[in-house]
C-alpha cells in the first residue's frame, strides 16, 4: 500500500501517480538501470520534480506531493519514529529531505 494509504484527496493521488510517471520518463531519457546507490536516489527526488510539474500541468495541487510527505512523516513521528531517521541504506530518500528537496527546487507559488 505504500503512501496510497495516506491520501486524502485526488491532488495527493495525482501527484503520487505522477512520481510513478516521472521514473518512466526518466528511463526513457536516462536508460535503465541504474549504476549506482546514488543515482537511484537522485532518481526520487528528479521524479518528485516531476510529479510536481506533471501535476500542475494537469490542473492538480503542485503543492500536495509536500503535504503528502508532511503527513506521512507526522504519521510515523506520532507513531514513535524520529523524523531524523537514518535513510543511508535506502534508495528512497527520507521524508523530510524530500521535502527540503522540493522547496529547494521549486518555483514560489505566489505572484510577485
């Protein structure tokens, strides 16, 4: 079930859809498989990218991919996990540093 369990509403759901849809065109683009530990993982955050620009593209939140992984991360905190968690044997990056990730990376939301 993965993060499905976690949605609340069609914008989550349509970004999540829209990171799977991200690591296809980033095959297509890139080839697959990946070498090594550190390109799938720069792999997740690209396909985070994505999911935010596919997302908008389609008329979704691009902000929902942040909520979702804001929620999951309180989920497992209030289930006793650390939010710091130790993510260096895992090719998918913690919550919190994809969500930096996002921030980092993204367009501001508001006009200027």
């Amino acid at each position: 079930m993965g993060m499905y369990q976690h949605l609340c509403n069609e914008d989550e759901l349509a970004s999540l859809l829209a990171h799977e849809v991200g690591h296809i065109l980033i095959s297509k683009r890139t080839g697959w498989p990946r070498n090594t530990f550190e390109e799938c993982r720069e792999e997740e955050y690209q396909a985070d990218l994505l999911a935010v620009e596919l997302a908008e593209k389609a008329s979704y939140d691009p902000t929902a991919l942040g909520q979702l992984h804001w929620r999951t991360m309180g989920y497992r905190y209030r289930a006793g996990e650390s939010i710091f968690q130790d993510d260096s044997s895992s090719i998918h990056p913690s919550h919190l540093k994809r969500i930096f990730n996002l921030n980092l990376n993204s367009e501001p939301c508001f006009d200027q």
